[in-house]
C-alpha cells in the first residue's frame, strides 16, 4: 500500500480539488499511520480546513506556530497558510476534516458578510479550541457535529443543512476566537521564503548541496537560512532533509522490484549502511522489514 502525501505545486499549495464546482466542500477521515514518516507534509490551499481529532494526538504546525491537540480538539487552517501534522507523544493520531471554498460563507469578495464576518477573521491563520466545559465551545461542538453529519447523511436540501451549520459553527467561533492565542506572527514575505526553501529541499533532495546552495535559493546568508529555517519549521534544514528523505524512502519501499541499495541512492543517502541507521532509529526496524510488514 502506497504512503499518502499532499501533491503540491512548486508554492507548496495543494493541487487537490474539494468538492465540486456547484458545491466546493468535502469531507475527510485520516489516520497519520497513512502517512509517510506518520506525517502530512507541508503545504497550503485556497479552502479553510477545519478538523478535529478523534483518536490520539497530533501536533499541527502553521509557520512558525506549533501546538499539540488531543482527542476532541478542533483547529482551523485559513487559506495560504503554510502547515503540516504529524502524529503526537500516543501509538494512533486519527482527525475528521471539512475543507470548504469560503464562497459559502460570504458569497463574493467585498460582500457584507466577506467584509463583517471573514475577512478580519481570516487575517489570523489559525486558531484551536477544546471542550474546556464553556457553553459556547459546547455549541461550536455540536455544530460541528451537525456540519460532519450532514455530509454523511443523503437527505433532501443537504447542501443547504450543511450551510446553515456552516454558517453558524463560523458565528460562534468569530463571536469567541477573534482575540484568541493562535495568532501567528509571521509577514507573507516569510511565508514565502518558507516555501522557497522547502520547495529547494524537496527538489534537491536526491543530490549532494551545500548550505550555501539552499541559502542562495532565498537570496539570504548561511547564518540567516539556518536561524530562520529553525524558526519556522523547528528543524534544522539537515533535520528536515533527512526526514523527508526517510519519507520518500518509504514511498519506494512498496515497489518491489527496487532493492534497499537502490532506494537509498534513489532517496539521497550516501552509503546503504547509513540509510539503514537512520530508518532503524525512526521507525524502530529495518527498511527490509519494514517492507515485509507492509507487504504482509
């Protein structure tokens, strides 16, 4: 079975369709085992995502921003905002999640409700609450709850049940999270030399580089790329490199007429031995093994 992972465009922004034309909303279940390296890989898009956990833990990072969700924990991704997930401290991570065009809550750009309901609203590109027992967080509960159940339910005026929970989930959460504490402080300029630098790592990654190389991408000094990469991603760009190494390892780990020295090579890594450290020390077993489980 393949590993999942986003396809993005060279800007990280995804290049899946949700929905319709007539009705651009679906719903989605995931598990993070599903995942390659138990993650989903940065990228952005032009919907808002709203999730909940369901099982387990996650860690959802938007920028620069990290926080850590538990069962029952909501968060919203705005559109353009660069992020990721992958699994939390627990063996399971499972979420539900609503991605929608926001046309369905204010019509057309520069209409009333776009100007008093989503555009100041949308200038924060996350926010997260949890049931913490307060009555307004027990009714954005239980429209969320209507939102994933009308798309689960074939009934008669669906789209327009599945906008009305929309419409007032969205009212409760601009009513009690504008002030809230997942602001992110971080300049479109940066979001975008964010992309750059992901996007040369994930272009570069079968080959030898040099951090000058990945620092010339974003026209930035050694020093500079180092401290902002870390900043932003919580990694070092060797940190993040071999992950997303380990990653694609995986990838090519279901195709088997490839052997483990051709993965390697084929993912970047130097020497087979140390392609097989790395993977033990991440995945607790051998690429060989990991494959024959898979393939059980």
């Amino acid at each position: 079975m393949a590993e999942k992972c986003i396809p993005v465009d060279k800007e990280l922004c995804s290049t899946l369709s949700f929905g319709t034309y007539s009705f651009p909303a679906e719903i989605f279940y995931d598990d993070l085992d599903e995942y390659a390296n138990n993650f989903v890989n940065w990228h952005k898009q032009r919907e808002v995502e709203i999730s909940q956990i369901l099982e387990g833990e996650a860690e959802v990072q938007v920028l620069e921003k990290k926080i850590s969700l538990r069962a029952g924990d909501v968060f919203l991704i705005l559109p353009h905002a660069l992020h990721m997930v992958k699994k939390g401290a627990g063996k399971i991570a499972r979420y539900r999640t609503i991605i929608f065009d926001p046309v369905l809550l204010y019509g057309y750009k520069g209409s009333y409700f776009y100007e008093e309901y989503y555009r100041t609203f949308a200038a924060q590109p996350f926010y997260h609450f949890a049931d913490t027992g307060k009555s307004w967080e027990r009714e954005a509960a239980a429209h969320l709850e209507g939102l994933f159940a009308g798309f689960r339910e074939v009934t008669e005026h669906r789209e327009l049940c599945i906008c009305r929970h929309l419409q007032q989930l969205w009212l409760s959460l601009c009513e009690n999270l504008s002030d809230s504490s997942g602001k992110v402080d971080c300049s479109e300029q940066e979001q975008q030399r964010t992309a750059v630098l992901l996007n040369f790592l994930h272009e570069h990654y079968r080959e030898k580089f040099t951090l000058d190389q990945l620092a010339a991408s974003a026209h930035i000094s050694k020093g500079e790329c180092c401290r902002f990469f870390k900043k932003m991603v919580h990694m070092t760009p060797w940190e993040y490199l071999l992950e997303y190494r380990l990653s694609r390892s995986m990838e090519l780990l279901d195709k088997k007429d490839l052997n483990i020295s051709e993965v390697a090579e084929m993912t970047g890594f130097s020497t087979v031995s140390y392609y097989i450290t790395e993977f033990k020390k991440k995945m607790g077993d051998t690429p060989l093994g990991y494959r024959k489980n898979r393939l059980k």
